[in-house]
C-alpha cells in the first residue's frame, strides 16, 4: 500500500532562517507531488506541484521554493524566512485521481 | 478554473443530531469531488468521493454525501453526530494544477454534548 513520510511534524525558525521540509512516497512510482499550505482562516492553499523528476510548477508566488530530486522525494525550501511563512504545511500525492495528504508541519516562524 | 465554496465557517449541533455541511462548486468539467476530514494538528484523512458513477456516495465514520448537479452541490451528511466528528472538514474539486485538489476554506464542526 502507499505511504507518505512528511518531516518534521513541528518546526520553530527565526526570521531570515533557511528551511527544508522533506516529503517522500512509497508504494507507487512517478506520481504527481503537490505542497499545501493552511493558514489560519483560509484554507488549504497549493503551492507546488510536480509531474515528474526536476519538474516543478509554482502556483502562486512566494518566498518558498520546491525541488523533486527523486521520483518519490520532494522538498520545500526558502532561504529566508518571513512571519507570514507561518502555517501547516502539508504534502500530498495523487495517481489516477486520488489524493493522500502526510501529516503535515507545523511551521512556525518567530 | 475550479472553485469550491463552503458555506459556514462553523457548524455547532448536538450529539445525535443530523449534521449537513453544506458544499458548492464550480467546474468546467465534469467534476471529481472530495469531502475530507482534518483533525487537530494532523494531515487530512479522506471520508469519500465523487468521480461521476453513483450521485450518493457513501464514506467512512456513517458520512455520505450527494452529487446534484443541478445545485452544483456536493454536501456531507450524517444522520447522528458523536462527539468524536469535531474535527475540520474540507470539500475540494480535482482540477488545480496538475490535477491537484482545489479546496475550499472549510468548516469547523462543533458537537455539543
């Protein structure tokens, strides 16, 4: 069965800290990858997607960037934190219409 | 583009109520629709979808929705709450990038003892 592996499941940076939350899938291969953030009030928001290896779409612009270096693996990055980089942040992968979420991080920026 | 709308923020009924949380969408194809459930502090755990066979869908924890195209609407019901259903719940509509989930701003249910 697939599985999805987000960590870690809390997180507290300071501002202009970099950051790199690890997301990886088992059980399928060459899924599509997605991030999501939630933030108080407004709902899950999609950040990145990927379809493939290296092949990353943003989908709103922001501070954060995503790599897939692996077919499984996909990562969120900044170099530079902002407070309005607080959030839950949430992985997920689909294949064939389903979506399965991680359990999320709890990013907190100070 | 996709949209979903959840109507009421916050939803508060009694422990063996009927709950109804209210779901709309906008597609310009025919839509996979999903109701998700999220409890404090963890990821979001799917209770059912629509991908166009039945339009009464049945779901995990006595939840089930239907599919009326005509009200563009996919709302969630259970005829008796127990305590263990508050928990945040979001609909979403495949059909972001990628194929990823749209959602709306979801609905914090409240059970009152």
């Amino acid at each position: 069965s697939q599985t999805i592996h987000q960590w870690p499941a809390t997180l507290v940076q300071p501002v202009g800290s970099p950051l790199s939350l690890e997301c990886t899938v088992e059980g399928t291969s060459n899924p599509n990858l997605y991030w999501y953030r939630q933030a108080a009030g407004r709902g899950l928001q999609l950040l990145f997607y990927s379809v493939g290896i290296g092949q990353i779409s943003s989908e709103v612009p922001q501070n954060l960037s995503a790599s897939r270096p692996q077919d499984r693996q996909f990562i969120l990055s900044s170099k530079k934190l902002l407070l309005s980089d607080s959030g839950f942040y949430l992985c997920a992968w689909a294949l064939g219409g389903d979506g399965f979420f991680g359990q999320g991080t709890r990013l907190t920026v100070v | 583009a996709q949209s979903v709308t959840q109507l009421g923020s916050h939803v508060s009924v009694s422990e063996g109520a009927l709950v109804l949380l209210r779901c709309n969408y906008s597609s310009s194809v025919p839509p996979y629709l999903f109701w998700y459930v999220q409890y404090p502090n963890q990821g979001l755990q799917l209770l059912l979808k629509y991908t166009s066979a039945a339009t009464l869908v049945k779901g995990i924890n006595g939840f089930e929705a239907e599919f009326k195209k005509s009200e563009t609407s996919f709302h969630l019901t259970k005829p008796s709450a127990h305590m263990s259903d508050a928990a945040e719940y979001f609909c979403a509509v495949r059909g972001g990038g990628a194929d990823g989930l749209t959602f709306g701003k979801g609905t914090h249910l409240i059970i009152q003892p």
